[in-house]
C-alpha cells in the first residue's frame, strides 16, 4: 500500500509503527454551528480511508478532536446569550445527528479540548523549559525560530512563510511568526487558572496534546484538510517535536477543497450549504458517493446535476444488488465446473479494486472497478444461475462497497415504505386476479421511477435511471 505523504511530498509505502494497527489522527470541528459540506467531504475522505484500513485488516485507533473553546465560539455565545460550554454541548450533539446520517463511524475518541487543559498547561511549561516557548505578561507564545524544521510541512522557509502570510500583529512576540500557546482572559471569557494566570489554550496546543495523550509521541497518520497545512499542521509539527524531539506523525494526509458551482463556497456568495440542508433532499450513500467519486486529493465541483449523476450511479448500483437478489430462487443450487470459472473471473475485480484502492486511496479507480464488475455481472448472470454463485457475486458487490460507505443499504431498502406496501398490494392484487387494479399500482410505480418486472421468480424491481 502506498500513501502520498504531505511531509515528503512523495507516494511512500505505507508501513506502520506497529505491525496491524493504524493510529490515525483527523482535526475535527470547532463546534459553534452545524457542518458544511466542505467539511462533510473531510469527514467523509478520512472516514473511507479508515475503513479501507480496516477492511484491509489493520486494527485502527481513530482519534477525531472537537475544538469547544475557540474565538468563533466565545462571540457566538455571547452573540445567542448562551455559555461557550452550553453552545459546544448542542453542536456536537448536532454534529453526530449529520455524521450519522452521513453513514461516518463513530471515531474511536472524540476528545474534547476543554477535558484537557491541565494536560496542555503541562505540555507549555515543557516548551518552556526546553527553551521553545516564553511567557509576556499572562500570554505564552512559542517561538518559531527555535524550531529548525519550521515549514517543512509547507514546503517554506520561515522567510517565505512571513512574507506571504497575513500574522497576527503584537508587540510583545518576539517575531512575528510567533503564535500563542496560552491566551490570557479576557473579562466575560471562559478561563482556566495557570501558571501565567487565569487564561485558555491557543487552537494549536489542542491537537498535539490530545494527540499525544490518547495515541503517543509518534503516530502513523495524522490528517485533515489542505486548508490546515499551514499554520495549524506546522504549528502542530513545531510544538510536538519540539516536545518530544520525536517525529510527530510519519504520514500527513490533506484532503483537497470542494467549490460550488466553480467558485469557492461563501456565505456571501450565497454558495454555502449545511450537509444537513444536501441530506434533507438526498441518500447519505448519494452524497458519500459524491464525495468519493475523485481522488481525495482531488479538487470536486459541487453542483445539483453533479448530484443528480451520482443518484443516478447508485441506482444502477442498487439495480444490479436487487436483480441478482430476485435470481436467489432459482431452482439450481450449486455451482457447476463453468460456474467455479466464473467466480474465480469475478474474483479479478476484487483484485483490481484493492489494487487500485492501495495506491493511495484512489477510490475514483475503485468505483470505476465496480461498475466494471456490475457491467460483467448483468451479461453473465441469469435465471439459470446457480443460486450459490448469485449468493457470491451480491456478496461480492456488498463487500467491496463497504470500505466505499455505499451499496450498504438492506436490499431493497432504497424504496420508501410506501412503495414496498404498493408491491405487495400489487402481487395481491394479481393473485386475486384483480388486474386492473394491479395495473393501476404498476403505472403509480413507474410515475414513481420505479420499474417492475415480473418473472418466473418473483417480481423485480429496478429504480428508472435519471
């Protein structure tokens, strides 16, 4: 397996620090508002990378941070006349609403940053000590210089990186470059006692404390968004190994940004959507599908039609999974010699998909295998299928969806309950021979996009392909 590394800016074979288990670190939300589909792609890029860990045997430690104290969430408590504890309380609680829906796995921890001060005010009294951090008057700030591998994430040198970044302007850092490990209170703002008086953490210090305090010094993937390459990842790097004098994490992984409709998604664009406000109107699995359907370090163009076409795709993947599960009652059981050929045949599409999926997670290569296999499917199996060999190829399909987070609904459970009751009114009403009823509920169905076909075996259905 091979992983593009931010670090090094090169494919490198995936080997991790202990053999069969992954520890995986993902910078989470700051939870003042609900997530945006920006994020919610992040989410679903490192949520598929997790389980393609997993499917691929690896025992993973997934470690997804929620930001509860954060300038963006001191204003809009006191913009809503709540406390910042009551406002991150609601928003993660709203935040597993949506990731649920999305079809996310729940992360092996979802620290909060406010459960671990003391250990973060004992993280900066050892980038004291070691000559990396310095107090101003209540402030704590760490200095950049001290650092000599800063930027390497970002591929710049502290010059380069000063001169093309907007910073944070106060006299009292000894270079501009500097950022904050501890903030003084200000009145009205949430704080905690320190050594350097009543304060709170700096964004930085949250990740690399809770990081090395559930996973350890050195972990195998540290992740997120492009956006934070620089400064929190950089940031990040500098305080860890700084610390420890350690590697901090032997594999970084960004996920690339989503536009709307060709432009950066705003609010003052009037381009900005909630996942929720896309899952009101669309499947999680249409959405994950999205999502995933280019490489992850792939810039994707968010559009309704682009939605639409990947509605489309998961119907057709839903068409193949239903018409083999009504060949299930075909009379012959077991497969004959020609029948072994074909599975093993079936078996290469697996193959290819892992194959494909190992070489950096390149899930757009891995779906363009399963719609190869489903293509493969539809021409060779049939009434005359052995019921074994129709049992291994939906099984097949399930499988190599899973990693995916799609073709997992139960089968047949695409359809609202509404139109399964329709069927069965319908088989009822043909076994009573009450046709034109029958009839009736066939045209309500296909109004519907939902297309019946009646065989020896029962009645299939297959949605109308957009």
């Amino acid at each position: 397996m091979k992983v593009y590394n931010t670090l090094t800016r090169r494919k490198e074979e995936f080997i991790p620090i202990e053999e069969g288990k992954v520890s995986m670190y993902v910078c989470g939300p700051t939870v003042y508002n609900l997530f945006h589909i920006g994020n919610a792609r992040t989410f679903i890029i490192f949520d598929t990378i997790r389980r393609y860990l997993e499917y691929r045997g690896y025992e993973v430690k997934f470690v997804q941070n929620f930001t509860d104290i954060d300038d963006k969430m001191i204003k809009k408590a006191q913009d809503t006349d709540t406390t910042v504890k009551e406002l991150g309380d609601r928003y993660i609680m709203e935040y597993y609403l949506d990731a649920d829906k999305l079809n996310i796995k729940r992360a092996t921890v979802n620290p909060r940053a406010t459960e671990y001060i003391t250990e973060m005010i004992q993280f900066i009294e050892e980038l004291i000590e070691k000559g990396y951090a310095y107090e101003v008057d209540g402030d704590v700030y760490y200095s950049t210089k001290t650092f000599a591998g800063y930027g390497k994430l970002s591929g710049q040198n502290l010059e380069d990186l000063q001169s093309g970044s907007r910073v944070e302007v106060d006299d009292r850092k000894r270079d501009p470059m500097d950022f904050a490990l501890w903030k003084k209170a200000k009145p009205f703002e949430p704080s905690w006692k320190s050594p350097w008086g009543n304060g709170r953490p700096g964004w930085h210090i949250e990740c690399s404390c809770m990081a090395l305090n559930l996973l350890g010094e050195t972990i195998d993937i540290h992740a997120g968004g492009t956006d934070l390459v620089f400064p929190h990842h950089e940031n990040e790097i500098a305080q860890s190994e700084g610390r420890s004098g350690k590697t901090f994490a032997k594999y970084w992984l960004h996920g690339a940004f989503i536009n709307v409709d060709n432009k950066k998604m705003s609010k003052s664009l009037n381009n900005f959507f909630t996942a929720r406000e896309i899952l009101e109107k669309y499947d999680q699995e249409v959405v994950r599908l999205f999502m995933i359907s280019g490489h992850y370090r792939t810039q994707i163009n968010f559009t309704i039609e682009v939605l639409d076409a990947a509605k489309a795709s998961l119907e057709r993947m839903y068409n193949a999974l239903n018409r083999l599960h009504g060949y299930l009652n075909n009379e012959k059981e077991h497969m004959d010699q020609g029948e072994l050929l074909i599975k093993e045949e079936l078996l290469q599409y697996k193959k290819r998909f892992i194959e494909k999926m190992d070489d950096d997670f390149n899930t757009a290569d891995g779906i363009s295998v399963i719609f190869e296999l489903i293509r493969d499917v539809n021409s060779r199996i049939n009434e005359k299928t052995s019921k074994e060999l129709v049992q291994f190829t939906l099984d097949l399909l399930v499988e190599m969806g899973s990693p995916l987070g799609i073709m997992q609904h139960p089968l047949g459970g695409t359809l609202d309950e509404d139109i399964e009751n329709l069927i069965e009114k319908r088989n009822q009403a043909r076994k009573n021979r009450d046709f034109a009823l029958a009839d009736k509920i066939r045209d309500d169905l296909t109004a519907e996009g939902i297309i019946l076909e009646d065989t020896p075996n029962g009645v299939r259905w297959s949605r109308k392909n957009s």
